[in-house]
C-alpha cells in the first residue's frame, strides 16, 4: 500500500441496474439529498451493500433511524429534541463506502460526521450545532480485527471496540495486552485519534504511543497507509484529535508484554477516615513516582444521605505481578493506606480489564461481556471538564474541593497518576503533550438522568469546581485532554476563517506547542477545510 490507491469504477449500466435492484426507499422527490447521495455512492464503487441495512433515514422509518442514531451516542445530552438530527445515517460496509462517502459529500457539498463509537464528551462525532443539514457516516459495520501474535501486532478497524480487541488479543495469547481505555464500548477508531490512555499507561504510555501504521481515507477520497500518507500525516492522526485530517479506517498497532498473573485492589477511605489528608496528601507525593507496573488512581464520589453526606475515597489499583511483591511495593512507598492481603486480587490482565470496566464481580462475568457494545455505565447525560496537576494540591486547596463535592449527590472526580514511561516520551513525540513534569490527571464529571428537570444547574456546577480549582492546576496554558472534549474551552464557527485565532486557545490547552505543527499540517492536507466540527483543527488563514 506504497501508493494511494484509487477507488473502483463499475459501468454505467450496472450502476443502474444495482440503484434499481437496491434503491426501494420511498423519497420526496427525485432529486432529494438522499436520492442523489445513494447515486454517486453507487457510481464510485463496485462493492455491493443494501440499503434497507446500511441507509436508515427518518422519512422511510422514523423507529429505526432513531434506534440507529442512538445506538452507540453515549451522551444523552446530544440526543434530545432540541438538538439537530442528520438528514440520514449511512454504515459502510466496506472501506471503498467511505471513500465514495467523501467523494459524495464533496461533491453535493454535504457536511458530514463520522462515528466510531460515539464516545465523544460533547458529541460531535454525530450531532453538528454549527453546520445544517448534515448527515452521519456511522463506522459500526467496519470491525474486523486480526491479531497476529507472531508479529506482535494487530490490524483493528475504526468500528470495534476497546473490549473486542481485548477479547480478540486474548484469544491468542495470555501474555499480551494493549494500552488502551479502560471503558470496553469505546471506538477503537476515534480513542486513539485523542491519544488513549488506560491502566497500563505508566508501563507503556498511550496506545497511540503503540501505533505502527495506519489506514487512512484524505480530503480527496484517496486510501492511505504510512507510507503513503507521509510522517507528518501519521504524527498528526495519533493524538491530534478525530475528524480533523481524514477517515480513520484502521489502526495496526503494537502489543505489549503482560504477565500471566496482575493483582488488582480496591480500599476505601471516608472523609471521616482521613480528615486529615494524610493518605490523600501522600498519594500525591507518590503516585507518579511509584513502580512503573503500579497504577493507583483514586475515584472521589458522594455517598450517605442529605442529612449525613460524605466524600468516598476508592483507591483502585493495578500491579503487573503478584500480590507479595505488590505488598512488598506498598509497605515500602505508600503504607498509609492501610493495603492488606485480602485487599488484593490475582487475575489475568483480561480479567482486570473487566474489574476495571466497573462492571459486577460478584459473581464475575464471563470475558464474552467484553464484545458488547453497550457501557457498564449506562447512557447517561452528563458533563465532564479535565486538568493535569503539576503538584500536589496543599490542605486548603482539597478542604475546599470536598466542600464543593458535598453540593451535589451524583459527583465524580478521577485522579490518574502520570509518571513511569509518560516521562520518558517527548511532549512532541506525538500531539498529545501531557508528559514530563504533570503529576496527575483530573477528570470532572457529573452526570443526571433524564427525570433531571434543573440539568443546567448540574452543568453550572461542574463549571464552579473547574473555576475553584484554577490555583492548583496548569497554567499558561490550562491543559485538558482532547478526548475529554470540552466546548467551553472554545469551539469553531461554521467554516469561518477567524477560527484559527480563536482555536490558537484551546488548541493550546488541549496541544500545547504541537498545535501549530497540526495547523500547519491540516493546511497542507485538507486546506479547503473539508474534515470540519465544533473543535476540528484549522487551517492557517488566507
């Protein structure tokens, strides 16, 4: 795959003979968004599909298009009535589709989104507030997964998910593992885009730190590789953030080593248990220094009721290894904790990925659940925001963040330590720029059900704690992690070309530097701006 390659024609008259076989919707009219998409997706490919499985619009099945579109959406917020609705969903079933899906779009100047695994914190990978109409390129059919363990490697499509990969791998060998998310729904496709990170980080870094090629359709509706692309595209696509550059359509990624026996525990503390701060205050001494196969993050939540509310410490640790030497690791560098023995759970690095997920242990699930798509947490609706602490947050600073947790019942916040191998990688290694010299990441999240009648007060809520915790994060610039997307950071308008100085601040704090490398690249390899949302990267103005 040295060369782009180009798509497959077929004549006029089986173009015909396959629109008339295939094409039963009922439209408006001839010449209807919809009539005109199908046409040119048939006359720019020889693959066949039909369009009762891979063409849902409102107007021939109201039900199903809506049972689409929600499918994989994981933030509610993006799917009531009020928000704006793609004109029609479309699922390859073959990455041809998606290059005459790009081909097309250009062609009738149709804006378009394309969703993995709809994973995205503000949804942007299927819903546009800035561009109507505008339809949907949903990935879900694009799967495939071949694990070559001789190789170390695996060629993943965009469409699976974080737990079919991991099933997949498994299935192989018990001795390998990929550094990806945690959560088994996320779309492979769009999780590595924004870097990726998950409980073996610290040993390995990001899985976009373990990519060694990639399938990639441009601006022109072209098919690329590595080779192909060129380095500059490739550096761009791991870490610079999703539908920016192009269609990820595949990842061919490296694994890693793991042992046959990790430990996994859980112990948690009260605010009454450590009023004090002592074990919390040492966690942040500590966490980015400890042993690189040691990853300990700490999930803060409100439990108790109005009359009797308190903030819930869960340390939930990972060690690649057995529990003696982890209780050897703990005694020495963080024996505040009080970590005992029967604290400590032996598995398979298959089995932690599911006591990770936050999925029932008791009884544990067979690892068949990780193939589901759905998320162990449910749709929800809800908010999140991020930071990245460079040092330990003092006394005053945490008194005031529980005060702030005590206000509401359905809180999270989520320390993630950094250190280990995310120290070693160059900041301009990749885009994503949180390495060297950040202690710990903060993930804000709030979430609500759909009974929820005052929702904008929950989302004020969270803004409130992100403001409180100005003093005791990053600065110049406030960092934040792309694939916790957060539009109050700033967002694109239309395809105007004044984006590119309001995105230079967010850019920054979602890049750092590495933003004008992707600028300057983006301009280079779409510089009509195609690959476009809320928070794309721009191109340099005219």
């Amino acid at each position: 795959m040295g060369n782009s390659k180009p798509l497959p024609t077929i004549s006029c008259i089986s173009v015909f003979a396959l629109y008339f076989s295939f094409y039963t919707i009922t439209l408006t009219s001839s010449t209807s968004l919809q009539d005109d998409f199908i046409k040119c997706l048939y006359r720019n490919t020889n693959v066949r599909f039909t369009l009762d499985k891979t063409f849902f619009t409102p107007e021939r099945n109201a039900s199903i298009f809506t049972e689409v579109l929600e499918s994989t959406a994981q933030n509610q917020r993006y799917l009531t009535k009020t928000m704006p609705k793609p004109g029609f969903i479309f699922k390859p079933v073959h990455e041809s589709h998606v290059q005459a899906s790009v081909i097309c779009s250009k062609k009738l100047e149709i804006h378009f989104r394309v969703r993995s695994g709809g994973h995205d914190y503000e949804g942007v990978s299927y819903v546009s507030q800035i561009e109507k109409p505008f339809v949907l390129i949903d990935l879900s059919k694009l799967r495939q997964i071949n694990v070559d363990i001789k190789d170390t490697s695996a060629w993943v499509e965009a469409g699976a998910t974080v737990g079919e990969l991991y099933y997949r791998i498994a299935e192989k060998s018990k001795f390998h593992g990929f550094p990806a998310g945690v959560y088994p729904s996320l779309g492979i496709g769009g999780h590595i885009t924004g870097g990726a990170y998950g409980s073996l980080m610290r040993k390995y870094g990001l899985a976009a730190d373990n990519v060694l090629d990639a399938k990639i359709v441009d601006a022109n509706g072209k098919l690329l590789d590595r080779a192909s692309m060129g380095e500059d595209l490739f550096w761009a696509i791991r870490g610079g953030s999703g539908g920016s550059f192009g269609i990820i359509l595949s990842w061919k990624i490296k694994l890693v080593p793991v042992p046959e026996t990790l430990t996994v525990f859980t112990v948690t503390k009260t605010f009454e248990q450590d009023r004090s701060f002592k074990i919390l205050s040492k966690w942040q001494e500590i966490a980015d220094n400890l042993v690189d196969e040691l990853f300990l993050r700490v999930f803060f939540t409100v439990s108790g009721n109005k009359a009797n509310k308190t903030v819930t410490m869960a340390y939930i640790g990972q060690f690649l290894g057995e529990k003696g030497t982890l209780m050897e690791v703990m005694k020495k560098d963080f024996p505040e904790l009080g970590l005992t023995q029967k604290d400590c759970i032996e598995m398979s690095w298959i089995d932690s990925i599911i006591y990770n997920s936050g999925f029932p242990t008791n009884p544990p699930p067979p690892i068949e659940i990780l193939l589901q798509a759905k998320s162990p947490i449910g749709k929800v609706y809800f908010k999140g925001k991020s930071d990245f602490a460079k040092k330990p947050i003092p006394v005053l600073g945490l008194e005031g963040m529980f005060k702030k947790l005590l206000e509401e019942d359905a809180a999270l916040v989520i320390w993630t330590p950094y250190g280990g191998k995310m120290d070693k990688i160059p900041e301009s290694e990749i885009p994503f720029p949180h390495r060297n010299g950040t202690n710990f990441m903060i993930q804000y999240y709030r979430s609500w059900s759909d009974s929820e009648k005052r929702p904008n007060r929950r989302i004020k809520w969270i803004r409130e704690l992100y403001g409180y915790m100005t003093p005791y994060v990053s600065s110049n610039p406030r960092q934040a992690y792309v694939n916790y997307r957060d539009l109050d950071l700033g967002q694109n308008k239309d395809n105007s070309k004044s984006n590119f100085i309001e995105a230079k601040i967010w850019g920054a704090n979602y890049f750092k530097d590495n933003f004008n490398r992707l600028v300057r690249i983006k301009s280079k390899v779409d510089p009509d701006n195609f690959f476009r949302h809320e928070q794309s990267i721009p191109t340099l103005p005219v």
